[in-house]
C-alpha cells in the first residue's frame, strides 16, 4: 500500500519515468500477477480462443492456465528423466 501511495505521490513526470520500477515492486509485495505478451500463430489462437469460450474464461486466464500447465507437466518430465538417468548409472 505504502509503494501506491508512493506512486500516486510523484509528479507526473516523475511517474512516468519511475511507473514500471514502482509498478514491479508493488507486483512483487502484493503478490500480484506479471503481464507477458506472445504471438500464436493463427491456429493456435483459434483454438486458444475456442477453449476460453467452451469454459467461460477469457483468453487470458486461459492461456495463463494453458502456461502453468505445461510449465508443471514439462517440470514433472524433466524430474522423470533425471530420475531414470540416475537409475540407468547404477
């Protein structure tokens, strides 16, 4: 809150040069959620698109979910494959 009130404080000018410094420290107090951008290729946004209507979510939530998702699954493999590579050194 203190980071906020510190924006809102700032001359204009100010705020636009320091917006993104202050901005990032209050994402990381506040615990809030970074903003990325990608670019899909047609189809992918279609079917992005698609799913995000069939589950009443918006594009974004569900590609934030899309993106957990196969961080987590690819986590999991990468362990997996650790794991047996140490197996097959025994």
């Amino acid at each position: 809150m203190l980071l906020l009130m510190q924006v809102l404080l700032l001359p204009k000018n100010a705020q636009m040069s320091e917006n993104s410094n202050i901005r990032n420290s209050i994402e990381e107090v506040s615990g809030m959620s970074k903003r990325v951008s990608v670019v899909l290729q047609n189809n992918v946004a279609a079917d992005l698109e698609q799913l995000a209507t069939d589950e009443r979510r918006s594009q974004s939530q569900m590609g934030a979910i899309l993106i957990e998702e196969a961080l987590k699954a690819r986590k999991e493999l990468q362990e997996m494959e650790t794991t047996s590579a140490v197996q097959e050194d025994k």
